[in-house]
C-alpha cells in the first residue's frame, strides 16, 4: 500500500495554497520542509503552531519532518548539526509523525571539484555520524530516511547499500529517489536493487540522465524520464511495500535546498505517478 503525500512546497510557499492543491488532487500528507519561504528548522514556535492548526482543520498530517540534516561539509562541527536533529525529533512529537528524512554529507570543506574516488578517507566519519542519529533516533522513536541526493557521500548505490547494511538499524532506513540515481549518473535500477531491502519511503520524481551537467535543468514528469520509476514501483508492490511515496516533481526546477513545480503543474505529476501505480497494480491511497 502506497500513501501519498508531497512535498508541499513545490507548489507555493504559502501553506493555505500548499493545503488547497493537495485536496484537489486527494493527498492527505505533507513532507514538511518549508513555509513562507523557510525551512521547518528554522520556523518559530507560533509558525509551527499556525501549521499544526492548519494541518489539523483540513485533517491532514505529516508523513515526515523534511530535514536538512546531514547536508553538510563531513569535516563541519557535529554536535552543532546534531542539534538540528533534536530540533527535528521534538516536531516529530509536535506534529504526530514517525519520519524524519536526512542525508549523508557533503565532501570536505563542500568542494565542488571533490573527486569522489576519494570518499574511501572519509567512509568512517560518515558511517560514525550516522550512527550516532540512528542511535538517537531509536531512542527518540522516530525512524531517518536516508535520501540518495547529488554529491553528499550516499549518492551511488553501493554507498547507499554501505551505509544502511553498516549502521544496520531499523532506525535508519532508506528513502529511493529514482531521479536523484538517473541526475547523478548512476543507474536507478541498479540503485533499487542494491537498497531495495532498506527501502521504506519514496519520492517520487523522474529526470534525464546527467541533469544539470547534461543540460537537463528540469525534473520531467514520472514516467517520461530515465529514473526507470515503475520498475521501482512494481517491485515494491510485489513485495508488499507499505508506506509513503511523497511527490517532488522539481518541473520547475530544483536544488540543495528545494525545487518548484508550481500549482498548475503539480496536479499532472500526481495524475502520472497513479498512473504508474494502476499499471504496477499497486494498492494506493
């Protein structure tokens, strides 16, 4: 069973209108990232509260904190970025959700000329901090959802695969990003394969192999790229998959921090993920 939800602010940084399109296309959950133009760890505790009381009147909920942990530099202080983790653990309680999505660092100093050959020295510092969260989060009763994003150190499957069998907790697990694998260079079937066993959460967009670098600037609609989606998604169902599969269709665009699709276009999005999940015969609500 697939339960959608959406990373809202794709569609506008007002959260009424965020609300709004997601009802009329049937979506009841919200991966929270930002509002207003800020991102969830950063908003006050009156934002937080305006929110929670919006989300609560529409009877809508949160499928996970979407956090920025971990997306920076491996040789950044830890214990001031750990904090954000407990920032983010306390709106979990807050807002009644289980997930929290994170990643696995930047290189060194965030060089963009980082050779990622060179991941080897750093392999263990990684692996050591995401220990720590998945610690933390045990304890905390949340679970992390690692995602495979662009140039943090689990972007290829086989880091990915080395990071979730390492830590190996249940506290940590992986959330697929299809287009993030085909963005990247790397081969998304190849990507499912390897971390499939991990897997617990989805995000759902679809882009041209090579992205930025390839002269694609724009996420595609799900099904129209090389991110190989359905096959993800036929697999899944077979295997009785249960959880999130939370729309982020950047057709508009994205980076680090976000993406843009807009509220025309993020209705055509969704209406193509349901397609995929009635040809992959995938219960779906």
């Amino acid at each position: 069973m697939f339960t959608l939800s959406a990373f809202a602010d794709e569609i506008s940084h007002d959260p009424r209108e965020q609300v709004a399109v997601l009802k009329a296309c049937r979506i009841r959950f919200i991966e929270f990232r930002s509002i207003y133009k800020t991102n969830v760890l950063a908003l006050t505790d009156d934002q937080i509260k305006g929110f929670k009381a919006l989300l609560d009147g529409e009877g809508m909920g949160l499928s996970a904190i979407g956090s920025p942990v971990g997306k920076v530099a491996i040789d950044a202080p830890f214990e001031p970025h750990l904090d954000k983790l407990k920032r983010a653990i306390e709106l979990c309680h807050v807002f009644g959700t289980r997930g929290i999505r994170v990643f696995s660092y930047y290189p060194p100093g965030n060089d963009p000329a980082f050779n990622p050959a060179n991941w080897p020295a750093h392999r263990d510092e990684v692996i050591r901090r995401m220990g720590v969260k998945a610690e933390l989060a045990a304890k905390s009763g949340v679970v992390l959802y690692h995602e495979n994003e662009h140039r943090i150190f689990g972007d290829s499957p086989d880091r990915v695969a080395d990071i979730l069998s390492t830590v190996n907790s249940p506290a940590l697990r992986g959330a697929y990003d299809a287009a993030n694998y085909a963005y990247g260079n790397f081969d998304p079937v190849e990507g499912w394969e390897k971390t499939k066993a991990w897997t617990a959460h989805f995000h759902i967009k679809d882009w041209k192999m090579g992205g930025h670098g390839a002269g694609h600037d724009y996420g595609v609609i799900p099904g129209t790229g090389d991110g190989q989606v359905a096959h993800s998604v036929r697999d899944a169902a077979a295997r009785g998959y249960k959880g999130f599969a939370v729309m982020e269709p950047h057709l508009r665009g994205g980076g680090p921090t976000g993406g843009i699709t807009g509220p025309d276009l993020f209705p055509y999005a969704v209406q193509a993920f349901r397609t995929i999940l009635d040809e992959a015969w995938a219960k779906y609500d």
